[in-house]
C-alpha cells in the first residue's frame, strides 16, 4: 500500500448455520469446530443448533473468536433460526409465535433453506408468506441443499421482498465448516450487523453429497445411544 492511501475496511470472513455435538446429528465437538475455523479462516461464526443452545453457550466460552448465539428452533410448519439470542426458544410453536418468541429477547429471524424440496424440515412457501413481514434474513444458499433450483428460489424470493440474504454451510460434519460464508465488516449489535450483512460478499459452495448419510448415521447412533442408556442405566 503507497503511503497515504486510505486503509481497507476491515471484512471478517463468517458463518451463519453451524451445529456442534448439542444437535442430534453432528459429532463436532466445540473445540474441534474452533479449531477447524481458525485453519479454514472463519472469524466468526453463529452456532445454530437443533432446538438448544448448549452447543453455542459452549463455543461461546471458549472461542477466541466472535461467536453468535443462536438456534435452530422446529416450529410447527418447519425450522426457524434464531441469531443473537439470549436463551432457548421453546419448539414446536407456530412459525408466528416462534418469530414473536426470537424478537421479544433482540434477536433477528433468519428463515434456513426454506424451498428445499426435499428437506423436511423447510418452511415451504406458504409458511414464508405467513411470516414475511418478521423475517429479519433469508438463507438463499445452503450448502446442503441438493437442488440448485430451491437455492435459486430463495434467492429470487429475497431479492422481490427486499430480505437480507445469508448464505449457510449448515455444517454437520469436518468436512463442511467454512464451505460457505458471507464477507462482512464488524457489526456492533443485531441491528448493525444486519446493515452489513446487507453489503456482505456471499460466498457459497456445495458441501460433498455424501455428508447426508453421515448426519443421517450420526442421528440414528444418537437414538440408539439414549435407548441404551433408559435400558442399562
């Protein structure tokens, strides 16, 4: 740089949809996830796991980096994260009463693949519609969403509602933290980070398919793992 040119703004490389070994079908331990971060060059990240947030807490406490508090909330017509959150959001509410229950502790709505066509979990169309004017962000790529057509959705569907748009790795396993991120400036609180999410550089690639069949194992193991423990104790 010559001297006298104007520094470059600082942009932090982050994450917005990972989950630790608090989700029934992640193995990642927290100090694993920061390790791994640190070697891919993620400088901050949200914790989302599936309806608690003992896995963010924990990221939270030892991380050197900014962590963001959220969770993956299971509303009744299909998931819901919230970010900058203070405590848990209870489940299986209505996708209505589930934005109410995230904006009454600060926190923004972020709505995760909600097209995936083969997701369960997706709100789907009418569910987004109902809650339209609450969400706060919409994830218009998910690095686990197998159809380039429902990422392209999301993303169309932002643009003509003027949503802010997230990108997610959705990271279950290794090999998916870091796969996607968004390049923004340091935010300040929940209102200052959506402004520069807003202006983010998104940066988004597929995590390798067979990741599904791991989540899917590592969910079975889970199950069987508590039916074990209610059997012998």
């Amino acid at each position: 740089m010559s001297e006298g040119a104007p520094a470059r703004p600082v942009r932090l490389r982050v994450e917005l949809h990972a989950h630790t070994n608090a989700s029934p079908d992640s193995r990642l331990r927290p100090a694993t996830i920061i390790r791994v971060c640190q070697a891919r060059g993620i400088e901050a990240l949200a914790i989302t796991d599936h309806n608690t947030m003992d896995g963010a807490f924990a990221v939270a406490a030892a991380a050197p980096f900014p962590i963001i508090l959220g969770d993956e909330i299971k509303s009744r017509a299909g998931d819901i994260i919230g970010l900058f959150l203070k405590g848990p959001v209870p489940r299986d509410l209505s996708p209505r009463e589930t934005v109410h229950a995230i904006k009454a502790q600060g926190g923004l709505v972020l709505v995760p693949h909600p097209f995936d066509s083969l997701r369960r979990s997706a709100l789907g169309l009418a569910a987004v519609e109902s809650i339209v004017d609450g969400i706060d962000i919409l994830e218009v790529f998910n690095g686990r969403t197998i159809r380039a057509a429902d990422n392209a959705a999301a993303r169309h569907y932002a643009e003509r509602h003027g949503l802010a748009q997230s990108v997610g790795s959705d990271s279950h396993l290794l090999a998916e933290i870091g796969v996607s991120w968004q390049r923004m400036r340091p935010w300040s609180d929940p209102a200052d980070f959506l402004l520069s999410l807003r202006d983010a550089e998104l940066h988004m690639r597929h995590a390798p398919a067979w990741v599904h069949l791991g989540s899917s194992f590592h969910a079975y193991a889970t199950k069987f793992e508590k039916r074990l423990r209610r059997w012998f104790g």
